[in-house]
C-alpha cells in the first residue's frame, strides 16, 4: 500500500535536498579555493626561486668577472723584478692576454644570461684585439651585439667599428660609426661616437672631420669631448 507524504515531510525532504546542495557547494569551493591556493604556492615558491637563483648565479658571476679583470689589468713586470704579496703580475703581455681571454670566455660562458656574463665576453674580445685574433674578437662582439640589452650592445657595436679599423675595413667601420651616432646610448654617447668618426675621417676627409667637431663644440658645449674637439681643430689649423 502506497505511502502518502504529508506536506510536512516534503518540506522537510526539500530542505535537507538544499542543505546537502549547498554543504556540496561550500565543498566544491573550498576545494577550488585550495587548488588555487595551492598553485599561488606553487607559482610563488618558482618566483622566489627563480629570483634565489638568478640573483646567487649573477653573484658568482660577479666574483669570477672580478677574478679575470685582475689579469686583464695585471701589471707587466720586468724579468726578476718581484712582485707584491697576492699581486698577479706577468712578464710578458701575450701571456697575460691569453690568460684573460681563457678566463673571460669561461665566465662568458658559465653565466651568459647575466651583466657580469656579458660584460665577461666584452672583455674577451678586447683580449682577443690585443692578441690579434681580429676575427674572434669580432664573432664574440657580434654575438654580444645580438643577445645583450641595448646599451652593451652598443658598445659591442662601437668596438666591431674599432676592429674594423685595424682590419683595414674603414667603410663597414664608418658605417657602424654613423649607426651609432644616430642611435646613441649611455653607454655610447653621440659626442663620443662623432669624436671617434671625426677622428677616423682625419685623413681621407679633413673637410668633413673638421664639420664634425665644429658639431662637437656647438651641441656639446663646456664638455671634455668639446674641448678635445677643439685641440683637434687646433691641429687642422
């Protein structure tokens, strides 16, 4: 025989129905809410890390930088004259630009994400200049030109044009000068690279090196590079 419910009990039924909907709801958000509490840990702890790490490899960057400019920088001593106490020193200087190139391209390439690590591969290139090797001094500068921020990049660029030079390659040197000139940085300055151009255009054209140090004096006035500038025209005179 058929039971009847009374509308009591349905109401009794129909509350504990929504009852169990909304304990399932306060469940289901909880649960959500500890997922995404979970992966805001998560997302934080790899933040944190990350930073840990970048910050520790840009410090053992930095010491190991500091350990390759005390050769880059090491005096040149004469034979049997000694040395101070913990001072690097070397007799001859191809040994000491070959020491630092070693040591450069080593940080260079254990740290390469990092200014030290840039700023290590610079430093290799100008050792591979005083060495000779023109052709990898300008792969290492070419490499930097294309991975570094703007302002080492710059540089890189300033000192391709000045491998150039002492290639004999005068024009792609010219060229990158006045790249530069019209994209300056702080680290490349425009009176420096309009100083450095004029200086290159001294003997195939004076006329023009003379134009651009008059530039020099006009837009830069009261500066150090002015003055040089003016003891140049000097010297035209």
């Amino acid at each position: 025989m058929p039971q009847h419910i009374s509308r009591k009990e349905l109401k009794k039924d129909e509350i504990r129905e929504t009852l169990a909907h909304g304990a399932e709801a306060v469940i289901s958000h909880q649960r959500i809410a500890a997922m995404v509490v979970a992966a805001a840990v998560l997302v934080a702890a790899a933040v944190y890390g990350w930073r840990f790490y970048a910050e520790r490899q840009t410090w053992k960057a930095s010491a190991a930088l500091e350990e390759a400019m005390k050769v880059y920088e090491a005096r040149i001593r004469a034979p049997g004259q000694p040395a101070e106490p913990g001072e690097v020193t070397y007799v001859q200087e191809k040994n000491k630009y070959e020491d630092a190139v070693k040591k450069f391209s080593e940080v260079a390439r254990s740290f390469p994400r990092t200014r030290p690590g840039q700023t290590a591969r610079y430093y290799a290139a100008l050792s591979a200049v005083q060495l000779g090797r023109y052709d990898a001094a300008l792969k290492e500068l070419q490499e930097l030109a294309a991975s570094a921020n703007e302002d080492y990049a710059a540089l890189a660029r300033y000192q391709m044009a000045a491998v150039y030079d002492r290639m004999g390659k005068g024009d792609e040197a010219v060229k990158v000068y006045r790249q530069l000139a019209q994209n300056p940085t702080v680290l490349v300055p425009k009176p420096l690279v309009l100083l450095t151009l004029a200086d290159h255009l001294l003997r195939s054209n004076p006329q023009e090196a003379a134009s651009l140090y008059n530039q020099i004096k006009k837009d830069f006035p009261d500066t150090p590079i002015a003055e040089e500038a003016d003891k140049r025209l000097e010297t035209l005179r």
